[in-house]
C-alpha cells in the first residue's frame, strides 16, 4: 500500500515471533496464558522478564519461548549471583575503610579498560536487534570482574592494615566495572540501572558518560540491596 500510493516504504521492521511457555503455545486450560497485567499482579518484578526478554531475543522472528527453570535461573545466576554480586562484595570496603572514595590510579586498570572497550560492540548488537549477543558480552565481562574478585579476595585484605591500598584499589576496580556493566544494562533495567546510580552517586547515565570514571570526589553510598532473587514458587 505505502509502495503504490507513492511513500516511502520502511527502511527496517521491529518484528519478533510467538511466545511460547514451556515448549507449547499458550493455554488458559494448563494454566500457561500469560499477560504483563497477570505477571505483575503476581507480584513478579517486571525487570525479570525484560532481562531474559533481552537474553533470548535476536533479530529473527523465530519464536522465543519462555521456561519457568530457565527464567528463575537466569535471573538468579545472572543478575543476582554475577551483576549486583559485584557491588554487593566491594560497596561496603570502600564505605566502611575510605569513607566511600575510589581510588583514582586504579580506574586504568587493564580489566576497565577492557570492559569499555566492548561500549561499541554492544550498542551494535542493540541497534541490530541481537539482544541476546548484548548480554551475552555483558555477562562475560561480569564474569571476568568476578574471577578478578576471587582473586584479589577483598574480605581477606580487610583483615590485614598493611593491605589497604591493596583492598582500596581491589574494591574500585570493582564498582567502577560495576558502573560501566550498569551502563551496558541500562537500555534492558532502566529501574535497577536507577538504583544503582543512587548507590554510585553518578546521577543519571547514558552512553556518553562511558570513559567517565568514579572519582574519588564523589563518594559511593553504603550497599543496599537490589533485586530479589526468584523463588520458584511464584
């Protein structure tokens, strides 16, 4: 209609397939008809379900199914266990020993580098669609932030005062990953990205702040909790 009635016609269309539940086509006899309205009045946290959403989905119209052990997995895994594990295990170094100050030498640090150097990769992956390859890069820098933790074992360092600039430089590093992580995830979690600039103090962030770093002129806030776990019950 729009090629013969002499229009432009689109340059690219947003379509994405069916949404299946468990393997199968929804159905209100098995229980498996799904609304936002219904997930949210359940008491289930929206971002959940954009993040494995975003996790699945690529430029294809294939169908994308959603599996309850799968959903409460990846949510646990990756957001619980691998994002905010970050900050929840470095925030409260630096508050309680610094008065919340980064240290400024270390957000050179070759792993930060790194991590800001995917920024184009993954905006590529958004701007194409291909959700899925975006966390899959963002997940794999937080995979390498938290073996970077069990490494440097910050909790040991706290227990030794001739280490801490060792733990100062260990639990920046961190929350600074944990910043530029955030920002990768912002376009998928807008509230818990929010919550985490609270934490951080960097007011609100968009890809242009990527290479601005934590400074220690700006204080972190202690660690509050971020995000629930699933439990498999709801």
């Amino acid at each position: 209609m729009l090629e013969f009635s002499g229009f432009r016609t689109p340059s690219q269309v947003n379509a994405h397939g069916f949404l299946t539940v468990d393997g199968a086509k929804m159905s209100k006899s098995r229980g498996t008809f799904i609304t936002a309205e219904s997930f949210i009045q359940q008491g289930m946290n929206p971002e959940w379900l954009r993040y494995y959403f975003a996790a699945k989905l690529n430029a294809s119209t294939e169908d994308l199914d959603l599996s309850f052990t799968d959903f409460t997995a990846r949510v646990n895994s990756d957001l619980v266990g691998k994002f905010i594990n970050i900050a929840s295990r470095s925030a409260g170094f630096l508050v309680k020993n610094f008065g919340g100050r980064v240290s400024d030498p270390a957000m050179s640090h070759p792993l930060l580098v790194e991590l800001r150097g995917q920024g184009t990769a993954i905006a590529t992956h958004y701007n194409d669609r291909e959700y899925g390859k975006a966390i899959r890069e963002i997940m794999a820098g937080a995979d390498k932030v938290n073996a970077y933790v069990d490494q440097e074992k910050p909790w040991e360092l706290a227990k030794k005062p001739e280490a801490a600039a060792q733990l100062q430089e260990a639990c920046s590093v961190c929350l600074e990953a944990f910043r530029v992580l955030s920002l990768y995830l912002k376009p998928v979690l807008p509230q818990l990205v929010a919550n985490a600039e609270q934490l951080l103090g960097t007011g609100p962030m968009n890809w242009s702040n990527l290479h601005l770093a934590l400074s220690s002129q700006q204080p972190v806030q202690a660690f509050k909790h971020l995000m629930q776990r699933v439990e498999q019950k709801q």
